[in-house]
C-alpha cells in the first residue's frame, strides 16, 4: 500500500503536460480520460472491458452511491473498489454539484445543503464533512471537496459569494479529511463562474489552504467552449505545476485537446457513453451518427484500423440496425467505441508530449476530424 | 464447407442421447441449448462472450429480421452469420409462432398468413415457401418449416385440423428447401397440441415426407409440464433415431433435464436472458432472484465455484444494487451468468450421457436445486 499521494510530472511540452500520479489502487497516466462509473457502473460495461479500452482510473458519483447503497453499507461490503469490481484507482465527487441538479427542495447555507432524495424524498443533509466522510467509506483513492457550483448566468455578486462560500468549505474539508489513510488524496474545486478576476481568487485561495491536487469545476454547464477556455487559460498558470489539474464534466474530443494544450492533467464525462447509448460513435473521422440512414446498408465497420475490437468487428449497418431496434448491444458497443476512443486520444497526447510534438499530434488529429468520415461508395 | 448436414450419435443413456450435428458453420454439441437472438442479438451479450458461455449454436428469428432490417438486406451484407458477428452455426425460426403472437389482423389461410407489420402496420405475407426463401437469405443452417401452433386450449377437431395444415405446409416447405446450398438443413415441425393420436399422426406424416430433423412445436405455451413430457413420450419413439430432436421454447433448467431423459436433443429459450434482465439467476442452488432485499449486504458472490465469471466476481451485494438502479450491467451480468450455467448444465448432461450415468446426474442436479440457496449466516 502506497505511503503516500504522489505526482510525477515526467514531461512537458509548452503548456501540456505529461505525468504520472501513484494512488493505492495503481498508476494513473495523464492527462487521464476519466469514465464516468455513477452507480458504481461504468454503464453496461464491465470493468476489465474498460480496462481492457485503456482507462486507469474511473469517476463515481458520491450523491447517488450514498442514496443507494449507501456509503455505510459500501464500506460494510469491502468498500467501492470491490463492490464494482474495479481493482484501479477511483476518484469520487463530492456529491455537491448533483445535489444542485438532481434533488429536490434544495437548501444551501453556509452549513451545507439539505436536499430531497430524488429517490424516495428522504430529507437529507450534506455538508463538506459528510461529504468527506461519505468518500472515506467509499474508499476513493482520490476526494473532492464540498463545493457550490454557480449556475450561469449569475452576476458578480453571486460568483464571488459562491466562491467565497466554496473556499470555506475547502477549509473544513482539508480539516476533515486530517487523519485519511495514507494514499488517498482530496482536491480542491476552482470556482468563479466566467470571471477571470473570481476565479483567480478562488485558486489562490484553495493554493493558500493547500491541496493534492487541483480541479476547474462549474464549467462545461452550456457556456461557450471559449469561455471555458478562457478560464483555464486564467487559472491553469496559478496552480503549483507540481499538483494535477483535473477539468471536471469535460468533454468531447476538441475540448480534450484544447485543455491539454492549457496545461489540464485530467478529465471526466459521460459524453462518451452517454452518447454511445445513443448512437453516436466518436472516431477519428469525428463523430458518427449510426442512427442516420446512411449506414442501413454500410458492410464496413466503423474503423478498420481502430485498436477497438467493437469498431473493427462489426458493420456500420448492424450497429444501425441495433440502435434502431433498440438493442442493449448497440450502445454496449458504441459506448466501448467510444471510451477505446478517448483513451487513445488520450494516449496519443501522453506519447505526443514526451516526444515533444503535442501541437503537431493536434493538427494530425483535428485533420482528420474535420475530413470527416468517408461516405459509402456510390453514396 | 461441408457437403452435408450431418448428425452423429455418439452415445445412448437409457432414452437419453449424446450427439453431435455438422453444420457448414461448425459444429454442434447435443444435447444442445441454443441461446436466442431474436433480433439478430443474443440481448447485451457480444457474440464472443456467447461462444465462451459454452453456446455452439444460436436461434435468430425470421419474423423480426424479415420485418428489420429486412433479409434481402441481410443477405446483401453477406448473411446473418457476417451481420452478427456469430460465426458458427445458426438455426432461425420459420416466423409462424410469431407472426401468430405479435402480428396484427393475422389471417390464416391455406396459402399462409397474412399479417400487418407490428413495426410500421405494412401488410405482409408469410407463405411456407416465403419462410424457406428468408431463411435461406439469412442464410441459416439450420432452417423451419412454416407450421401452425394451434392455442390451446383447443377442441380435437381444431388441433387435427393444425396437424394437416402443418404437415400440408412440411410438404411445401421441402419442395421449396430443395436446391439448398448444401449442408443447409430443414426440420419439420411436430405439432397436435395435447392430443397423443394428432401428435403420432404428425410425427408420422413428418417421417414420411422425410427431414434433417424433427421439432416438437406447440409445447411450453402454458400447458403443465407433464403435459409437455407426455407429448414427448408419445413422439421420441416415433421420429428417426438418426435425427435430432428438437423442443422448441424449452425451458427452465428442470425441463431440460427431464427432456434430455426423453430423448430431446436441442432447446432454445428466452428464459435465461429474459430472466437474467429481470434479475433471476439460475444456478445449481437453483434460481435465485437477486432483487429480492435479502441480497442487499450478502457480499458473497452468486456461487463462488462457478466455471462463469459473472458468478464468481461480483457480489449478489453488487448485482442486487444493479438492478434496483436499472443499470444495464445488471441485466448482462446476469444474463451471462444464466447462459453458462444452461452450457454447464448441457455439458454436464452430455458427459453423463457418455459415462452412462445420466440418472445420477440428474438426481445430484436436482438435490442442488432442492437444497436451494444457502442464506447468508445470521440471516
């Protein structure tokens, strides 16, 4: 069992970077694509099949987990790593930002948020030391702390209110989580909504009070994507070069990149299975809608020279097939698509760094995104 | 490829036999369970996974795959076999009993059946020389005849009224199937209902006209368990001992096994799957149905001695919690679970066969099933 939380930075190239970070549960290279596992799931794939795609380490939500099964019975059961069968590194989330979006009769003060289940309309309280807590029982090998998310649009008043209240909870989470086992790691969440001088505040804030590492939260929630990077492009260069940074719920493929390029170390978000489920498959020709009618009568597959087995093995006609009968299979299979996907972006990155060609990698990559895929013959 | 189809048995038990069917695509171990993809998909399980439960075999239907994607699609795109990714060997359904079951305004006539679409209300004919053509589109091994299951309950005169219209419809089904690619097989299909005298005078005039082999049709459509082995027991004697026999839409682990004593030697049935979506696990402690509250802490696995990973390397804690969230996983785990424990019970059953004792097999089986699942201690 490791002694402690560490991250190693082994290259860089301009402002990317490529590093390592040791946690109790393994290795995890960044910048890291982290799958997103909400019910201690990452859906309908089995976790050595997201193994077995690249991934190192996988997000579960704390809110969820801790409505059902509970955190308790969780730690009860071996804790989190076990109870999903996945050996590697996990991060957890706070809980904060899906209590916001999920619960009903929410209330935040400067205590924490009491909030409705969205389950069985249970009156519960989070507060940035349950929230720590909740993630020890759990056993992430990686916590985040309490933080109130802003929705956008808000004035300058409510950001920095937001960002002050989120520093005061990062203060009682550090307190709280004085005494976690060795290893495990607890970060610090950005806020400041599209304010360059909050969101200033708020880094050197959570610097001051000092954190494994670092993350950028209350972005991707709809702004447009040069906002968000101009926000990382603020904050990125007041973080300690030697703490990852970790931009939450990001992104698609473009946004990947784009915050690689500005010095992000990690990433989490559904997109990739979210739209599997749906049909969407992200390759290097860009994304593929396999829904469209255009593929009812496509025998290729969707990648011939994919490293994935579901993108080499199958035709484009039957993954339409199975997406328009409705078939568990179908985005079984675009979801694996698309986390194999991600992860060799993602690798590709980490290579790109070390061999110090990061921007031409980009290039090569957003060439081929923007050639787009190419059409059946005689189509 | 083969020249022909070709069934071998290699051992006899009492009335129980040990077999083995040649197909272009492989071959097939008998006693056999074939696992059902309906619509070109065993449901949430990837072709491979299939195969390494221990399937040789799977059943597509005809209905759903004449209506979606369509078979002259499928034959485009080089056949099911290549559309699904299963290379090995297939048996399709003639379309019959689900044309009878999900079709709307169904009209039977002596020329076939007239029936509208489920999916789209489009009125469509299904003849027994339209059911051979699909199949032989979809490029089956294994082809049915068109036949007509009569509901029961049914009077004598309905059910002999089924038998002669089936038996008129066998006679065109091999008029049609003649000019096969070779190795492709035709099985008729018994039909009677629960009348011994329909039953013998179908098997009969199945003989007589003369197939690859001989399907009991008509059965596990409510009617009591003894009901359907009596029908066995009135046909086995009848049809070919060098023909396989097959019981169609059977059943829970307890028919199988009571079948195989009867001289059956192939299966198919949604159970394992539909069952595994909806939370039952079969196993040798018999079912066990993993929504139930008692699963909630129980960190145990399903069964701990299980050839199958699914059983082995979640909890029932896990696979509880899955289900009670919906998570597809849930589902596909245990799907994947039933699907080998119904190989395993095959497997077991044909090396029984073989070593001459089938009744001891039985009887060790069915004390697991009877001794039933044992309770978490201190529950």
């Amino acid at each position: 069992m490791l002694e402690a939380f560490a991250f190693r930075l082994i290259a860089t190239d301009a402002a990317a970077r490529r590093g390592e970070i040791a946690t109790p549960h393994g290795l995890v290279r960044t910048p890291a694509f982290m799958p997103v596992g909400t019910q201690a799931t990452v859906k309908g794939l089995r976790p050595a099949d997201v193994r077995a795609a690249g991934a190192d380490i996988v997000l579960a939500n704390t809110y969820h987990l801790m409505l059902r099964p509970g955190a308790e019975r969780v730690a009860r059961l071996g804790g989190l790593h076990r109870f999903m069968n996945w050996p590697h590194p996990i991060l957890t989330d706070s809980g904060g930002f899906q209590v916001m979006s999920l619960a009903a009769l929410r209330k935040v003060t400067p205590h924490g948020v009491t909030f409705r289940s969205h389950l069985d309309g249970t009156m519960l309280e989070l507060t940035p030391e349950r929230a720590i807590e909740t993630q020890a029982l759990l056993g992430a090998d990686i916590s985040m702390q309490l933080d109130e998310c802003v929705r956008l649009p808000a004035t300058r008043a409510e950001i920095d209110r937001g960002v002050r209240l989120s520093l005061a909870w990062a203060e009682r989470s550090k307190r709280a989580f004085a005494g976690a086992d060795p290893g495990r790691a607890l970060f610090g969440i950005v806020q400041g909504g599209d304010d360059e001088a909050s969101r200033n505040e708020s880094a050197k804030g959570l610097v001051d009070i000092g954190f494994h590492g670092y993350a950028i939260g209350g972005l991707a929630v709809g702004e447009p994507q040069e906002v968000m990077l101009a926000m990382i492009d603020e904050v990125a260069p007041v973080l300690p070069r030697g703490c990852p940074r970790y931009l939450m719920g990001v992104g698609t493929p473009d946004d990947l990149l784009q915050a690689v390029a500005r010095g992000i170390d990690m990433f989490d978000c559904v997109m990739p299975t979210r739209n599997g489920r749906h049909g969407v498959a992200f390759t290097r020709f860009g994304p593929i809608n396999l829904r469209n009618a255009r593929h009812a009568d496509d025998a290729r597959p969707l990648d011939a020279e994919s490293a994935c087995a579901a993108a080499r093995d199958y035709s484009r006609a039957y993954l339409h097939h199975l997406m328009k009968a409705n078939e568990v299979l179908g985005g079984t299979l675009l979801s694996t698509v698309n986390i194999a996907y991600y992860q060799q972006l993602m690798q590709g990155a980490r290579d790109a760094i070390e061999a110090g060609c990061f921007a031409d990698f980009r290039q090569h990559i957003e060439a081929g995104w923007r050639q787009g895929d190419i059409p059946l013959a005689g189509k």
